[in-house]
C-alpha cells in the first residue's frame, strides 16, 4: 500500500483500538493483508482498504478527465491554427489570382504601340493660321501663337492639343481680356492725369489773380 487514506471518522475508529492493535494495523496495512485474528482490528482494517479503493477510483476518474482535457485543448488548439492559416491561404490565392490577372492584361511594348490610338492632329503653317485669324477678326499673332506651342509640342499643359482652331480661339480670347484691361488701365490713367491738370491749371489761374 502507497498511501494510507484517512478520513475524519477514522480517529473515532481509532480511539477504540488499544495501543497494540493500533500497531498490528499499522503492521497489517503497510503488508496489505491481515489475517483476521483481531476482530476490531480486521474491522478497521477492511474500511481503510475500502477507502483506499475508493481513493483509486477517484484518482482515476481525474486522471481520465485530465487526459480528455488536454486533448479536447489541443483539438481546439488545432481547430483554432487551422480557421488562422485558411484565410491566409484565402488571402494568398486572392494576391496570387490577382498577379496572374494583372499579368495577363498587360501589354508588351509592341502591343502597346499596335493598341495606341494615332493622333490625328496635324500642325498648322504659318499661312494657315494667318487665314482663320483673318476670317474670324481674332486677336492674335500667327508666327507668335505657332512659336509658342511648338516650344511647348503642341500641348496644353499635359493635355495634347486636339484642334489648333479651339486654342486659337482661346488665345484670342486672353488677348481680348487683356486688351481691355489695358484699355480700361489707359483711361484711367488719362481720367486721372486730366484731373490732375485741371487742378494745376485752377491753382495757375488762382495764384495770377
């Protein structure tokens, strides 16, 4: 016997034994048998070892509990590696689908040049633009206009030019704008000096008198 299981009643047990027969039970519970000479002894004896089994069966029980919960943790354990690594997986196939999908409606550089529209915008001669400024009484120079956007490859900022009769049109509209304020500044400025000689010649006129 390993462990001698005790409980609270058995010092009540116990009491009633004399000193000798405690000992022939500690004798007889450290040999596992008893032979059954002593009566109260053998009495004692039986309900230890029956606590004793009872003591066996409860181990075993939380042995057995204890193994199907380490394993139910590490089925969860599993379960739970396992919901983490497929959408990652899911994620992987997304980004991999993705890269073939892109792959594939890229262009190689002939490609490109197969499937770049032309441009269908011709430059204008000098003669040209000299014409429709005539025809249509635009403000404008033709060699400047021409001068200009070829320094600049017949663009708009980023934006190609489409129709060199559009923007020629607009140039002449910030002419126009720009005319009329100088216009505009012009007669201010000689509203403002005839003023101001008025007043001098009043001054003149007062200072003779």
């Amino acid at each position: 016997m390993d462990k001698i299981v005790l409980d609270v009643n058995l010092k009540f047990v116990l009491a009633q034994l004399s000193l000798v027969e405690r000992g022939e039970l500690l004798s007889a519970l450290f040999d596992g048998a008893y032979d059954g000479s002593n009566a109260a002894v053998a009495n004692v004896f039986y309900y230890i070892n029956d606590l004793q089994q009872k003591y066996a069966v409860k181990k075993q029980k939380m042995h057995d509990l204890s193994v199907k919960s380490a394993i139910a943790r590490k089925s969860r354990s599993a379960n739970a590696e396992l919901m983490l690594e497929q959408p990652l997986l899911k994620r992987k196939e997304a980004k991999e689908n993705d890269i073939i999908n892109k792959n594939n409606l890229l262009f190689s550089a002939d490609d490109f040049k197969k499937k770049k529209p032309k441009s269908s915008f011709v430059p204008p001669s000098v003669a040209e633009v000299k014409n429709y400024i005539a025809e249509n009484h635009l403000l404008a120079d033709a060699e400047t206009f021409i001068n200009f956007y070829e320094s600049h490859g017949w663009m708009v900022g980023t934006t190609p030019i489409k129709s060199w009769q559009a923007t020629l049109k607009l140039w002449h509209a910030r002419n126009s704008d720009k005319k009329q304020k100088q216009n505009d500044d012009e007669a201010y400025w000689n509203e403002l000096s005839g003023r101001v000689l008025d007043r001098q010649n009043k001054v003149t006129e007062n200072n003779h008198e």
